[in-house]
C-alpha cells in the first residue's frame, strides 16, 4: 500500500497533479498517467481525490463555473497567442 502519510504530503502531493494537468498539452497522454497512477498508487490516488474534492466543497458552484471559465479563456487565449486556435475558435469559447 502507498499512502501518502501526512496531511501536508496529500495537499503537495494534489497541487503537483493540479500544476501538472493545468500544464498539459496533450489530454490524452495526461489521461493515460491518471489511469496508470490510480492503477499502480491507489490508495495515495484516492488520498489526492479526497483532498480535492475536500477543496472544492468549500466553493460554491458559482465560483466553480466562474473560475473553470476563466482558466478555459486563459488556456484558449494561450492556444491562440501560439497560433494553435483561429480567431473564430477563440471567439466561440470567450464569448
């Protein structure tokens, strides 16, 4: 069994996984580490899931959408910056 052993270590061990999925650039590969690490770590996966969800109930769902909708416009207004996503694109998500 892997448990993360202290509450200090689960909150790193989360906001690492946060830091790497908000970076990704290929969703299929971060996809496939998810699926590997729930698959290989468990119990410390479990332990990251509940912290998050932890975190997460102390928003409401107001603040959820509006924070998921600023960080989709960041990342589109990123793509396009990169020339990843035309302008029409970019327009239909910001808007």
């Amino acid at each position: 069994m892997s448990y993360l052993q202290t509450e200090p270590d689960i909150a790193n061990a989360a906001l690492d996984l946060v830091d790497e999925i908000h970076d990704v650039e290929d969703a299929q590969l971060m996809h496939r580490m998810i699926m590997y690490r729930f698959q290989t770590q468990p119990e410390a996966m479990a332990q990251i899931a509940m912290c998050l969800a932890f975190w997460v109930g102390g928003a409401t769902s107001t603040v959820l959408d509006d924070t998921t909708s600023t960080l989709a416009i960041e990342r589109c207004r990123q793509l396009l910056i990169a020339g990843k996503l035309t302008e029409s694109e970019y327009m239909r998500v910001a808007s």
